[in-house]
C-alpha cells in the first residue's frame, strides 16, 4: 500500500447517482423561466420601445396606470411624430393655422396661439425656431372632465413642466385649447429639439402611457378622485358607445387565449355594464355568443373600436360646421350610398385635419 492512495477527480461536484448538482440558485432562475419570468433571462424582443428620453419613467408610469383603479380621472393623450423635411414645413405652417381657425373657443373666436410663459405666443416666430429640426411632435391631450375648468392653458403648462422633469430637458411648445368639440381638448406642438439644440427622442413607452399618466394625475389632484356615483354613470354612459371604451379593455385583458371572456363578475353592478357591453358588441359583429354567458371577441376588436371613435368625432365635426352655417339636414333627408351612377357635385365649405 502506497503512502498517499487518494486519487483526486476533477471536474463540477456531482451527487451520489453521478447526476450534477444543481445549485439553490439555479433551481430559483429555472422555476422563473418555467413560470413565464423574465428573472434572469431576457425574455422580450428588442423593440425600440425604450430608447429616448422618458424610458425609464414611463416603464414606472406604465405600471402605475395598469394598477390605477377606476377612481382616477381619465385623460386622452393622441401623440404624432412629424418629419420636417421638404415641403413638411408648408404642412406645419398649415397645422398651425388650422389650430388656430375660427370657432374653437368658448365664445366661437379664432384660436389664441399660447406657450409656457405667455398668453400670446406668435406662430410665425416658433415656425422661424423650427426650421432646422427634424422633426416635431404633435399631441392632443383631452381630459375626461375638462369642461370643469374655467381655463385650460395653467393645466397645460402645470402638465409640460413636469414633462420636462421627467425627460430632463427644458421644452419649447406653443398650444391652442379648443372647445368646439364634446370634450375641451387642447393641441400642443413641440420643437424636436432638447435645451442643448440636440435632437428630442422621446421614448415611445413614454409617449404612450407615461403622458397619459401624467395628464389623468393632475386633473385628478385638481378636481379629485371620481366618486362612486360618477364612476358608475360613466360605465353605463359607455356600454352603448361605439368607440374603445374602459369596457373594451377590461374584456380584452381577461379574455382567454382563444379570445373567449365571460360576462360573469363578483361585482354585481360590474357584472352588468360587462353583460351590456358584451350583447352591444354582438350587435355590432364584434363579438360572438358562444353559450354559457361567453363570448368570443372577433380579432382586431381594439383596432375597429378606435377607428369608429375617430369616424364618430369627424361626423359630429361635420354636423356642427353644417348646422352654424343653417346646412343641416334632418335624418331621413340624408342619404349613404355607395352605389353611384353618376358623377356627386358638392361644395367645399370647411378644410381642415380631424383632431
């Protein structure tokens, strides 16, 4: 017998079996993976979605507003990114003055052009500062109650300062507030530009949920929480509407991977106005009934809900311009055909963009 028979194995410590250890560690990330996590891998698709200013604010915004309860006051926020090359500037010139066209304010005056520090802000000067950007952004922002405010624009400006905290950049912007419409909106446009003349990324999940969340937040510190008797009259004003409504979205999150959702809830009132909403979209062809209180929604529910909501603001436009100019016409006189035999001549009496 030799002095020293112990003979060392190399390699990764194996159990008794041979097989490999697996490390507490390891088994934690392995469980995560298994359960859908994205602990320890990236599971998600490059998208794009956070780059720019506003990434990492927005990803908290997001997850505020999907938290957020039905007590908050709702806000729209419509975001558009203009390229300003070739003859775009002509286009820009011709935005600017369709938001300042006659008829938009409370009293039906022409709109009065604003910006952060003056109630009189000039068109031409902010177009002149625009020249040399790429780009420039265009938003609508809408707040569900905005009718109670006396005047929108200390709103505006309260909700642009702390859009510049969260980019971390001074904005140049001009507004015009318009109250020609169901709900007062205002229409803001921002230079492509950050306060160092560098060019202006906004990240897209900021401009689509974290400008949301920002607006909502502060009408509802300006007005307060929605009360139970405003919440519950909204939902049953928007079982019969022919837009996306909160409904629609709450259906969507909790309809199954075959599209199936159930109009069933331990709430009865919330059990109503989802039972409501479900037979209203069958009739509209947006949903079937499959039995059993379920029903299956058709693909590209979101999609065809916001496009009717668009076409429904563009008809109220159209009636309104008609009915100030004593050219509206009552229902049955007026006629939708698609099947014309001969050449329609009409008169141009407004142009314009849909808001």
């Amino acid at each position: 017998m030799s002095d020293d028979d112990f003979t060392p194995k190399l390699g990764r410590k194996s159990g008794k079996d041979g097989k490999r250890v697996v490390k507490y560690g390891g088994r934690i990330l392995a469980a995560a993976r298994l359960a859908g996590s994205k602990t320890g891998v990236r599971s998600r698709r490059f998208d794009g979605s956070r780059i720019g200013r506003g990434a990492s604010m927005g990803r908290l915004l997001s997850s505020r507003d999907r938290l957020a309860g039905f007590r908050g006051r709702r806000a729209v926020v419509k975001a558009s990114l203009i390229r300003l090359q070739g003859k775009a500037g002509q286009v820009a010139r011709a935005h600017m003055r369709y938001i300042q066209r006659d008829g938009v304010t409370r009293e039906g005056l022409p709109g009065e052009l604003y910006g952060p520090e003056t109630d009189r802000a000039d068109g031409d000067d902010f177009l002149k500062r625009t020249a040399g950007d790429r780009h420039q952004f265009r938003f609508i922002v809408s707040a569900e109650d905005g009718a109670e405010y006396p005047d929108l624009k200390p709103y505006v400006r309260r909700l642009m300062t702390q859009v510049e905290q969260d980019l971390g950049t001074k904005l140049d912007w001009v507004a015009v507030d318009h109250f020609n419409t169901e709900r007062p909106h205002t229409h803001i446009v921002l230079r492509g530009v950050d306060d160092r003349g560098d060019d202006l990324i906004i990240a897209r999940e900021y401009i689509s949920h974290g400008l949301r969340e920002r607006a909502s937040e502060l009408v509802t510190l300006d007005l307060g929480p929605r009360t139970e008797q405003e919440i519950e009259a909204r939902l049953r004003h928007d079982v019969d509407q022919e837009r996306l409504t909160r409904i629609d979205r709450r259906l969507l999150r909790r309809m199954d991977t075959d599209r199936i959702v159930a109009a069933t809830d331990n709430d009865p009132f919330q059990q109503s106005v989802t039972a409501g909403r479900l037979r209203k979209l069958k009739a509209m062809d947006l949903a079937d009934d499959v039995g059993g209180g379920r029903y299956r929604l058709t693909d590209g529910l979101e999609d065809t809900l916001r496009r009717m909501g668009e076409r429904g603001d563009i008809v109220r436009l159209m009636q309104r311009e008609l009915t100030a100019r004593r050219l509206d016409r009552a229902g049955v006189e007026q006629v939708m055909s698609n099947d014309l035999r001969e050449p329609l001549v009409g008169r141009v009496i407004r142009r314009g963009f849909s808001r």
